[in-house]
C-alpha cells in the first residue's frame, strides 16, 4: 500500500511538472505568433505603419506593468482610514473606522478596524481586481504583513510603500525642574 503511495506520488508530479512545461511553451508560440501576425501586416503595408504597429505591440507587453490605482492606509491617532484614488489623484473611494460601525476607542484597535475596512473596501471595489495596483501605508508599523497578506489573496499589488511618520518611542520629554528646599525656622 505504501509503496504503491509513493509511486502514485511520483508520477502525478512529474505530470504535473510537465503540465506546466506544456502551459509555458504554449504562452511562447502564442506570443511567437501575434509577432509574425504583425510582420506580414507589415509587409503588406510597404512598411508604412511601422513605427506605429511597433508602438501598439510596446504598449500590449508594457500594459501590466503600468500602476492604475493607490491604495492608501493610514494610522492616525484616533481613526484608522483607508482611500482608493487612481494615478491622478481622483479619490474614487474612502473609508474610515466610523464608516465600519467603530466609534470612540474602538477605532484605535488596529487590528479589528484593518480587517473590517479591507472586508468593506474588497466588497465595495470590484473594479480593482486584476489591475496593478499601488499600496501605500502611512505609520503602520506593526500591521504591514496583516494588510499586505489579506490584500494579496484577491489584488495584484504591484508596488508596496511605507511612511512611518511617528517615531518608535516618542518625543523627547521635557527636563523636569527640582524644587527648592528652603529650611523652616521656628
């Protein structure tokens, strides 16, 4: 029974190795063939419109590459907020702690305040999906790998940056001045 275990093993992985094989050289003969698609074009233009079908096959390989939409989240001191702009800087969506029913002190937890905003903010954003985005997130410090794990199960987050404004252990406090002991005399 074992032995028979480890030779199904085997060769289901070995299939699965050559499946993938199989998927990565057809990408390859479909990519070879929009390329010689576009050279008979050519061709048959005179080479007229070179420049411009060399543009158009630049722009389709280009395309994933480009950042369509930011993702901003930032910690403040009282509120936990969250906005979606494209690469203008149109706000397209915005959301703070009080939007997910979380008042007062509550919106200070971080991590209860996180998860329901990116619950609401994947639920509400469905024009995000399989575009590249751009995350951004301003004094988070503890929390990136939370945000960044439970966006990436359903976002393709191209670029990741982080804005830690708030130092780690405070301002410098002020020097506290002695009292003057002066003696009583009865």
């Amino acid at each position: 029974m074992n032995l028979s275990h480890t030779l199904f093993t085997t060769i289901s992985n070995k299939l699965k190795l050559k499946v993938s094989l199989l998927n990565e050289e057809r990408l390859y003969v479909k990519n070879l063939k929009t390329r010689i698609d576009l050279l008979k074009k050519i061709k048959e233009n005179n080479y007229k419109d070179i420049r411009a079908d060399k543009h158009q096959l630049k722009s389709e390989n280009n395309q994933n590459l480009v950042i369509v939409y930011v993702i901003n989240i930032s910690f403040l001191k009282a509120n936990t907020t969250i906005h979606v702009s494209d690469v203008k800087g149109n706000m397209k969506l915005f959301y703070s702690a009080g939007s997910v029913d979380l008042a007062g002190k509550q919106k200070r937890k971080r991590r209860v305040a996180v998860s329901k905003l990116i619950s609401l903010l994947l639920k509400r954003a469905t024009f995000l999906n399989k575009k590249p985005i751009a995350l951004h997130l301003n004094n988070v410090n503890f929390y990136k790998n939370l945000i960044v794990s439970k966006l990436k199960r359903t976002l393709y987050i191209r670029l990741i940056k982080s804005f830690n404004q708030t130092p780690y252990n405070g301002c410098r406090k002020k020097k506290l001045r002695r009292k003057k002991y002066t003696k009583k005399f009865k």
